[in-house]
C-alpha cells in the first residue's frame, strides 16, 4: 500500500476535528434555543455534524492513519476560536452558525477543488446543508424585524466572529505541518483573490440576514 498524500490527510484532519467541535457547539447551544422546535432544529444539525465526522474519519482510517493522528495538530487552534467565540444566548449562536459556518464551507469548497473526485465528492458532501443557513438566516431577520437594535448588537458580533476566524486561519497555517499549503500552493490559488471571494460571500450573507457589514 502506497503512503497516503499528506496533504489529503491533513485537510481531512482539519475538517475532521472541525465537525467534531461543531457537533459539541451546536449540541450545547441547543439548549439556549427559546422553544422545543428551535431546540430540535439545532440538536439535527448537530447530528449531522457527527455524521460528517464519521464519514471524514473512515475515509482517515481507509488511508492508515488514525482519526486523533490526523487532527492533532489543529486542535489547539480550533478550539481557541470555539472557546474565544461562545455564544451568550440564542441569537448568538443561530448567527455564530450563520456567519462561521459558511464561511468554513466557502473555503472548503474552494479548496476541495484540488483534490481527486472521490474525496472531492466527501468535502462537498460534508459542508452544510443550506436549508440550516435558511433557518439561522429566518431566524436573525426575524429578531430584527422584531427590534431593529439588535441588527447593531448582532453585526458587532458577526464582526467578532469574522475577526477570530481570521486569527483562526493564522494558527491554523502555523499548525499546518505543510502539507496542507503545499495543496493550496499546487493547485495554484490566488491567496488574495480567494480572500476576496470569501469576503464577498460573507457580505452577501450579512446583507441577506438583515445585518450591517
């Protein structure tokens, strides 16, 4: 058997370890939800999350390395955004999953291009379904509808959140054991242009929910 691509593992590694904090977040931010239907949305997303997780680590297994191997190095970094970005109560939370979820998958989606079909095909299979970016969406239109300050408090917030995320991505690269860049450097992303798509997107979404960029 062949050694596995590193550069594969290392960014199903990331993704690994990403859904298995998010399953922890959106289980524990469940129960900040102001009624059962609320709570019940965000406990399914949370169950696709580990969903996710399992699929990303039998695909970890399948190539010889161990799921905790592959996501170690991200650890530390992941989950100093997590800690440094809780959510204080329900509408907190629904925008953390708005605003820091999609911008995950827009880089995921962006970077699964370089990869080969099949595990391809995995990335854009595990990023989330956009019927849950709705309901956040529905849910921040609706709080602001209801009293038009809380659109200032919950762009502050999405400012945060974008700005740990970004902190994020830095230790991330600084945890990367090289592998990982060396796929985004392979396939010949424009860092800055990829930067600015992400941006963008994250503009749209923000105007879309209701919010001030």
């Amino acid at each position: 058997m062949s050694a596995p691509d590193p550069a594969l593992v290392d960014l199903l590694g990331l993704v690994a370890y990403g859904e298995l904090l998010a399953f922890d977040r959106l289980a524990a931010d469940a129960r900040l939800a102001p009624d059962l239907r609320r709570r019940a949305a965000l406990s399914e997303m949370a169950a696709a999350e580990i969903a996710h997780y399992r699929w990303i680590a039998d695909r970890v297994t399948a190539l010889g390395v161990t799921p905790d191997e592959a996501m170690a190095p991200y650890v530390e970094a992941l989950r100093a955004y997590h800690d440094s970005t809780e959510p204080k109560d329900w509408l907190e939370a629904v925008t953390k999953a708005y605003v820091g979820d999609a911008i995950s998958d827009d880089f995921l989606r962006e970077i699964a291009g370089g990869l080969d079909g099949p595990d391809r095909r995995l990335i854009l299979d595990v990023l989330h379904d956009s019927r849950y970016a709705e309901f956040a969406a529905t849910e921040i239109r609706a709080a602001v509808q209801a009293d038009p300050r809380v659109a200032n408090r919950l762009s502050m917030w999405a400012r945060r959140l974008v700005g740990e995320a970004l902190s994020q991505a830095g230790r991330v690269a600084a945890a990367d054991r090289g592998a990982l860049t060396a796929l985004i450097s392979r396939e010949g992303v424009d860092v800055p242009a990829l930067f600015r798509r992400l941006t963008d997107a994250h503009t749209g979404r923000m105007t879309a929910a209701g919010l001030n960029n």
